[in-house]
C-alpha cells in the first residue's frame, strides 16, 4: 500500500518546527508586554495617588554654633597686709671688724702633709751618682776584714731637695751605715713637682761597697 505524499510528515518537517518555533516567541514577546504594561500603569498610579496638600515642608536646619571653652579659673592669693617679722642682724661698729670676723685658720706646716712616694719624673742626685760615690770613704776596719755589700737608706726630700730624715733600711755593717749616713745628707737632689708645684717625696737610694781585687 502507497503512502499519500500529503500525509508525509517527514518531507514537511522542517518548515512545520519553524512555525512552532516562531508561534513561541510571539507567545512570549505578548506575555513579556503585558507584564511590562501592568508595572508601569502601577507606578503610574501610585505617583498620582499621593495628595500634594498633605506635603509638609520643613524649616531649614542649621547646626549649632560652636562655643569657645572658657579659660580656667586661677586663684590668687589675697595679699596679707600683716607685717613679717624679720631678725635683723647687728652689723659691727667702726672699729670692731677684727672682733667680728673669723680669720682663717693658720695653714698646716710642710712636715704635716704626707710626702709622695711615686712621681711621673723622680727627683735624681744633682750630679749623679759619681757625686754621691765620690764623698763615700771606705771605712779602714772593713777593708782590713774584707766586708762588702750593699746598703740602702731610706730619707724624705724637702721641697728644696734636701735630704732629711734618713734611716738604714738595710744594713751590712755598723761601720758602713755610718758612713752612708753621712754622705747621703750631704748630697742634693733636684726637687719633687707634682701638678706644677713643689711637693715632698719619699725615697730609697742604695749604696754598694766593694773591695778592689
């Protein structure tokens, strides 16, 4: 049994999803402008529903005006009128000055003040050891037995380099003590300065004996 070519959906396919397709788009562009249509005439009516008459216009606002702070309170003392009793003291008559003023105390002698014992440049025998060697005299007694050695004498300079207060710190023989005892104080040294001025300074000199062989 032939088919009817009327009856073919297949040859008509194409052209019958075209309509459907452009039947569905008309279909939403209709319902689109009636839901466009609806909100406006709402917004339309709403504007016009509000009465002009119940609008209440406002006063100006203004803001409010700074005020400056205010400075603080200081309180003064009220002055006393009462006079201040003040204790005058007495001034010395003409003439009585010396009783009155203290004079200073009499300043401490030199043998007070304790000599030093250590100074940048040490006071040295003024014309060196050979002057000190050269007053030295063997005792006879102690070359005759043969005693030697070395004595040390201990003494304190003056601020003029004088030899005073000499003592033998260490001893060989009486004999020998004796004699550097009596030359050291006839030696001088060059005086002690210390920070610009004359001081007094402690010292050790040593004086060896020795016999020629």
């Amino acid at each position: 049994m032939k088919k009817n070519s009327y009856f073919d959906l297949k040859k008509n396919h194409f052209i019958l999803s075209e309509i459907g397709i452009i039947c569905s788009l008309l279909f939403l562009i209709a319902a689109t402008n009636v839901n466009i249509g609806s909100e406006n005439d709402s917004g339309i009516s709403n504007q016009i529903s509000v009465d002009p008459e119940e609008i209440i216009d406002l006063p100006p606002v203004t803001p409010p005006e700074k005020v400056a702070p205010q400075k603080p309170m200081i309180f003064t003392p009220k002055p006393n009128d009462t006079p201040i009793d003040i204790d005058i003291p007495e001034f010395p008559e003409f003439g009585d000055f010396n009783e009155k003023i203290s004079l200073p105390p009499n300043p401490a002698p030199d043998n007070d003040v304790e000599p030093v014992t250590f100074l940048l440049h040490m006071p040295t025998i003024i014309g060196g050891q050979e002057a000190l060697y050269s007053k030295i005299k063997y005792p006879k007694f102690a070359q005759d037995i043969g005693i030697e050695g070395r004595v040390m004498v201990q003494f304190i300079l003056d601020k003029q380099g004088n030899v005073t207060e000499p003592k033998i710190i260490r001893s060989v023989h009486p004999k020998l003590d004796e004699e550097v005892l009596r030359v050291i104080k006839m030696v001088k040294f060059s005086p002690g300065v210390q920070n610009g001025t004359l001081v007094r300074v402690k010292m050790v000199q040593s004086v060896s004996f020795k016999l020629k062989r």
